[in-house]
C-alpha cells in the first residue's frame, strides 16, 4: 500500500540530488568565471604569441621565408613602422584574422640570433595593446663543392659546412661535369663512354637518381636553376653538329618535378635573330631569362610556360651576374660595365672605385640593395702587362672601397660568387697555375682547385676547401 509519507531511502535520495544539482551548479559556475576571466585577463592584456611557424634552413638559403606569428586575438592591421628586426633585415608584414606574417626579402645570416618585435598591437575590436617577441637562430650554413677525381678515384660531390672538416660524400660518378643544387635537388650533369651527356636529378643526399630526357644525344652546357618553380636550364650541342647543321649552344629549360624525367625540355628560342646562346642567366625570384646570343643581343625572355613577349636590351659582350632579390644585371657593353635594370631596360654607370678596382675585370651587384658591388681587378706594372698581383674589393654605392681578398700573383682567380644572404663571397683559385695543367673534361679546369670562403663584413677568410662549383654560384666557371 503507498503512501504520501516519504520514507528513509526517499529522503536520503532527495537529498542526494539536491547535492548533485547544487554541486553542478557551482561547477558550471566556476568554469563560466574562468572562462569569463581568461577572455577578460586576454582582453586586459591585448594579444599575445600562441604558435610560431618558421623553416630556419629555408631563411637561410632562399628569398622569400616567412615567420607567422599566431595570436590570441584577430588582429587589427599592423604598420611596418611597428616591425622592428634585429639584426636589421629587409621585410614585409601582413595581418590575417590571428596571424601576422613577417617575409624577409633576401636570406637572413647562416647561425645568427634574429629578434622580432611588434609593438602597439592591439585586436581587432580595440582593447589595449601589447607588444609581441619572437627570438629564433638561423642554422649553420652548409654548401655543396665537386671534387674531379685523379684518374683512379671518382668524381665526387661533397656536402660540407663552413669549418671544412664535416664533408660527406653525396654523389660519385666517373665523369660529372657540372651540378647545381636547389631547394630540394642536386642536378648533376655526368658524361658517358660516347662522350655524350646526361642530366641526372637526385635527392640532396644523392638518392633516389632518375635521369631527365634532352633533346637528343649531345652535350650538355652552362647549367642552371632558378629560384621557383623546380625550373632548371642548359645550353645543348648536337654531338652530330656539322657542316650539314645541328644545333649548337641551344638554350632549353625543363622541370624537375615529379614524372619531369619524361617531358621533353622546352627550347627557348629568340624570334627574329641568332638564338645561339653566348651567356645566360635566371632573373632572380622570377623564371624570366636573359640570354646574351652569339650575334651580341642581349634579350630578356620567358623561361617557364608563361608566354611574356621578349624584351630587347641592346648589345652586350657579356653577362657578369644578377644579383639576388634584385632586377639589376651587370653586364659588359662595348664601352665597358654597367648596371642594367632589366625592369626598366635603364642603363646605370657603376660607382666609381679606388684604383686599380675603376678598371675592373668583373663585378658583381651585392643582393643587399645597397648598390654595393663585388669587383675583381688586377694591379699592373708600368709596362701595362705585367700583373703584379689580383685583388677583390666591396665598393659601396658611395666609391667607398675596400678590399677583402688578395691574390697571390703565383695563382689564378677563375670564378668568385655571393652567399644567398650576401655574407660571404667564394673566390675559386687555381694555385701555381704554371705547375697546374688543365684536364680534359668538357668544361677544363687545372686538376688542383681550392674555394676560398671570405666574411665580406670584414675580409677574413672564414675556410678554404678543396674542389670547385660551390652550390651559391649561379653558374659555372668559365674555366
């Protein structure tokens, strides 16, 4: 029989729940206070750092890197003004919901502390600002160099750093001509028993090798890689050229990524004149060429599957370098070096230098947009022949001049080339050229080769490593 007087388990269930809502209650009361707290707290403090992305080997070896900060809050717009890098770079930044992304217009310094900070930063609803910092060091800078065996051992491509003691093999093959090394890849151009060349791309370890289709059997020339789009670049040479015709010096552009190894390369040809290529070289950033041909025109065209009408630059005698980040060439007219803004088709003189460096042999622009320049000059005797000695020198875009590396009159300088960043310069040498002979490969250099690492900073010579092509250089001794 039931009735309305609640007995003792009644009671004590009752009970119970009343202490389960009662405690559930305060618990979603103190979360709620929490919650209400750290959004307060966050809103009283204005936005701080909650995530970093950065690729520090890719800062220190390519144009363009970025580091985005993301933050507690969607940010309003931040100023330039409001970016300050130590030590100093040269930088963009954008704002996107709780991200602010700081791109770097040329590689930052190989193993060097970098500190970025944002002041007056504040949401985007307003609230109070605050001032953000991110800390973050770049690694040691690592380069790859070829070594040509003595006849017994092979040819070998080295990975090594700045000490010069940590090389390791990456590559062997009996004959490598030439290398460059991207982003993702080392392309290698080999030769085999025919005397004929291959193009073998390979994983920066050396690994996964698959050979990339030319354009028929020939020889292989003055390779080289662009900053973007896996793009690389070479002059080819029928190995059936004659008199009944073949091409000779042909200037072709292919891909490297994925299946590239069955597209045919893509023949870059000049409409209206010789397309026989002299000199060339990838425009910086970009895949756009200027090709320098064997009639003396100097013509900028596109290398990639963009079809960009060419551009005509006048007469030249040669291409000495683009420099990094930069659209401004220099180049040989017939009345001597210039700097050519290839955005504009405008020549410029270069800033005149300290003797002997006026009358320089080679120049180099320096990718920090200075206006500074690399130059090579040799000291002559009163009989104007004589070279008593050869030196490289950094002229500022004000004359100042100053220089950061001798040469021994006993050696040759064959080839210098800028670190990514513009840290360093690589002067190759040939020691004792009279006593050095050359080999005998496609593009001959004297057997004994050393790659002289120099701080342009100062002029002191950070390392000297044996073997040549270090992986900076945009192009290939000219032996």
């Amino acid at each position: 029989m039931t009735t309305g007087i609640p007995t003792r388990r009644t009671r004590a269930h009752a009970r119970r729940s009343r202490a389960f809502s009662v405690g559930f209650a305060i618990v979603i009361a103190v979360l709620a206070a929490v919650a209400l707290g750290g959004a307060t707290l966050t809103t009283l403090q204005g936005p701080r750092i909650t995530d970093v992305q950065f690729d520090p080997q890719a800062a220190i070896t390519s144009s363009g890197s970025r580091v985005i900060l993301t933050t507690t809050q969607s940010l309003a717009d931040i100023d330039p003004d409001q970016v300050h890098i130590t030590p100093e770079a040269a930088f963009t930044v954008d704002t996107s919901g709780r991200s602010l992304g700081v791109r770097f217009a040329l590689p930052l310094w190989d193993d060097t502390e970098y500190t970025i900070t944002v002041t007056g930063v504040t949401g985007v609803g307003g609230g109070p600002a605050s001032t953000l910092t991110q800390t973050f060091t770049t690694p040691a800078l690592e380069a790859y160099l070829l070594q040509r065996g003595d006849g017994e051992a092979e040819d070998t491509i080295f990975r090594t750093d700045l000490d010069g003691d940590a090389a390791v093999p990456v590559y062997t093959n009996a004959h490598i001509e030439d290398f460059r090394a991207t982003a993702s890849h080392l392309v290698i151009v080999t030769t085999g028993g025919d005397g004929s060349s291959r193009l073998v791309v390979t994983d920066l370890d050396g690994q996964d090798e698959r050979e990339l289709t030319l354009p028929g059997t020939g020889m292989v020339t003055n390779l080289q890689s662009a900053d973007r789009g896996n793009l690389i670049g070479y002059t080819f040479t029928d190995a059936s050229i004659g008199a009944d015709g073949g091409r000779e010096e042909a200037l072709f552009t292919t891909s490297l990524g994925a299946g590239a190894e069955d597209d045919e390369p893509t023949a870059i040809e000049r409409e209206g004149g010789d397309s026989r290529v002299d000199d060339w070289r990838f425009v910086p950033g970009t895949d756009s060429i200027l090709m320098l041909t064997f009639d003396g025109a100097l013509t900028l065209v596109s290398g990639g599957t963009t079809a960009a009408a060419p551009v005509a630059l006048g007469n030249a005698l040669t291409i000495d370098g683009i420099a990094r980040g930069s659209a401004t060439a220099i180049v040989e007219r017939a009345d001597g070096l210039v700097a050519l803004d290839l955005s504009t088709g405008e020549d410029a003189a270069l800033p005149p230098a300290d003797a002997p460096f006026d009358q320089s042999w080679e120049v180099l622009a320096l990718p920090d947009g200075s206006g500074a320049t690399l130059r090579i000059a040799s000291d002559l005797a009163a009989d104007g022949l004589t070279v008593l000695g050869t030196s490289a020198a950094v002229v500022d875009a004000d004359g100042t001049t100053r220089t950061v590396f001798d040469v021994d009159p006993a050696d040759a300088l064959l080839h210098m080339c800028v670190s990514p960043s513009g840290r360093y310069a690589a002067f190759l040498l040939a020691p004792d050229i009279v006593s050095n002979p050359y080999d005998t490969y496609l593009l001959p250099l004297p057997t004994r080769l050393q790659t002289h690492i120099v701080s342009l900073d100062d002029g002191a010579e950070v390392v000297a490593l044996h073997g040549f092509g270090i992986s900076w250089c945009q192009s290939a001794p000219r032996g």
